[in-house]
C-alpha cells in the first residue's frame, strides 16, 4: 500500500487557468500560460500528448488539424518538429477578434519547455491524455517533473501559501493508480464524464480515497449533493470548464473547491470577492 494520497486544502477556491488564459490566446501556448500567471490564477492547466520520439507535448488533441490546419498526427511527429509548427498564425487566421501579430511565433511546446520557463513560479495542473495509449507516460511526466525541480526525491515543492507545485490529472484510473504507487506524495485527479448528474457508488468512493485528492467533473454534471458526499470521503471536487460569470458564482456557492476556466481573470475576482 502506497499510503493515503495528499490533502488538497479545503478553505480555498482555486482557479486552474484551462490551456493557459485561453480565452484571450492560443490554448496550451507561452503567451497564454503567462497571462494567466499575471491574472493570478493558482494553476496553470497543461494536457500531454506522447510524441513519436517520447517526449511530451502540451496539446489536446492528438491530431494537428484544428490547431494547426495540419493533417499530422502528434504520434507521427517529433517533439523537435512541433516545436517548428507556427500554429499561431492559424490561431489568429481562425480568431479574428483577439488576433495579435505577436502571435505569428507562437509554436507548440513541449512539459519540457514549460517548466524550464516556468520552473518554481507557477503550479501546473497536468493531464496524461490516453495514457493507455502509450508506454510509461507516467515515468516520463516523473521525470520532466524531477529535471526542473518542481518534484524532489520524496516530496512536492509548494508555493508561497502552501499549494502544492503540481497536481496531475486523468481520465484513467489505472493510470492514476500506477501513478500513486510511484509517487504517493503527488496530489492526483480523477476526471470523470458523467452523462446526466454526477453519481458515484460508495464502493468506488472508498476505492477512489485510496490512491485520489480528488475529482475534476464537467459543470453540467455537478449538484451540491454530490461535492459533499465527496467532502465526506477527503477528496476535493473541481468542475470543467466553466467561463460564464453567473456559472462560476453558482459553483463558488455550491461549495466546490476550484474550476477549470478559460478567463482566469473572472474565476480570480469572484473567488477573492468571497
Ligand atoms: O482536464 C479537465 C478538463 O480540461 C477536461 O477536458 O477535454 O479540456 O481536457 P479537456
Ligand atoms: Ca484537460
């Protein structure tokens, strides 16, 4: 047994900056984590594809073609030439309305490349993509995590008010599991997609509190029932992806502990105004 996972804090709402500040600029871009960081939102969120080389890129989708009008596949390219793709021009080709010419240079990036610009000045709040998909992507996120120093030997760097430095994410759970048996220090997420109302058994529950901090849920799914039977069980409940004011409020008030928000700007100023 691996031991109990981590506590997140329950007397905060956190803001997890979804792809970066991706409202105003391209998703999972430099440009759009760092207007994040200036909006003060407690996490950055990044979304991992393997690449064919190994490696890993932030980027959602694991083809190129609704970033970059490419037809590629991430799997079929390396880490080296999707840092070549200027996939920011096709951003301000398709945005009209907050295209920038300082996007133009915008180019996919590897974990890598963020936490090297980043390093101990942001939190990161990271998703392994289909990780079944790939072998040991969890040892690769490991060691990109331990190489720029945000994950020490035994422990998580935390922040200035006590937030730890990463938090990672996913839909699988054996991934998670494997991932808490490595490294029981690391606070993880369980995503879930509920079709209708967020509804999980008391076995999962008591299985889910062995290896998880908590859970990330889609906004329409959520209801104050369900955040409390998982506050009785530790585990933190964090909704996707809402950017509407009033919905951000109304998730505020339903007792949730963060969101996923596209315009952290928003999330930051409702949360502090609690
Ligand atoms: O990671 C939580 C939320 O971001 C899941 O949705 O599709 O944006 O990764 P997606
Ligand atoms: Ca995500």
């Amino acid at each position: 047994d691996a031991g109990d996972p981590v506590l997140l804090p329950d007397d905060r709402f956190l803001t997890i900056a979804h792809r970066g500040a991706s409202a105003y600029r391209p998703e999972h871009s430099i440009p759009a984590y760092l207007l994040a960081d200036e909006m003060g939102a407690d996490y950055i969120e990044l979304d991992l594809q393997m690449t064919r080389d190994g490696q890993l890129a932030v980027i959602h989708d694991n083809r190129l073609d609704r970033l970059a009008g490419m037809p590629e596949r991430v799997r079929d390219l390396t880490l080296d030439e999707m840092r070549r793709i200027p996939y920011g021009n096709h951003f301000n080709e398709e945005n009209p309305g907050i295209a920038d010419p300082d996007f133009a240079g915008v180019t996919f990036s590897g974990l890598s490349d963020v936490l090297s610009r980043f390093g101990n000045t942001a939190n990161y709040y990271i998703e392994l993509k289909d990780p079944g998909k790939w072998g040991e992507m969890e040892e690769a996120v490991l060691r990109d995590l331990t190489a720029y120093g945000i994950i020490g030997e035994r422990d998580v760097e935390s922040d200035p008010e006590g937030l730890p430095r990463v938090i990672l994410q996913s839909f699988s759970e054996q991934s998670l599991i494997r991932l808490h048996e490595l490294r029981p220090d690391i606070p993880l997420i369980r995503l879930y997609s509920f079709k209708g109302e967020a509804h999980l058994s008391s076995s999962t529950v008591r299985k889910l509190a062995g290896y998880a901090s908590g859970v990330g849920i889609p906004a329409a799914s959520a209801h104050s029932d369900f955040i409390e039977k998982m506050h009785d069980a530790g585990l933190a409940v964090h909704i996707f992806t809402v950017n509407d004011e009033d919905e951000i409020q109304k998730f505020i008030d339903m007792g949730a502990d963060g969101i996923f928000t596209d315009r952290p700007d928003a999330a930051v100023r409702l949360s502090q105004r609690h």
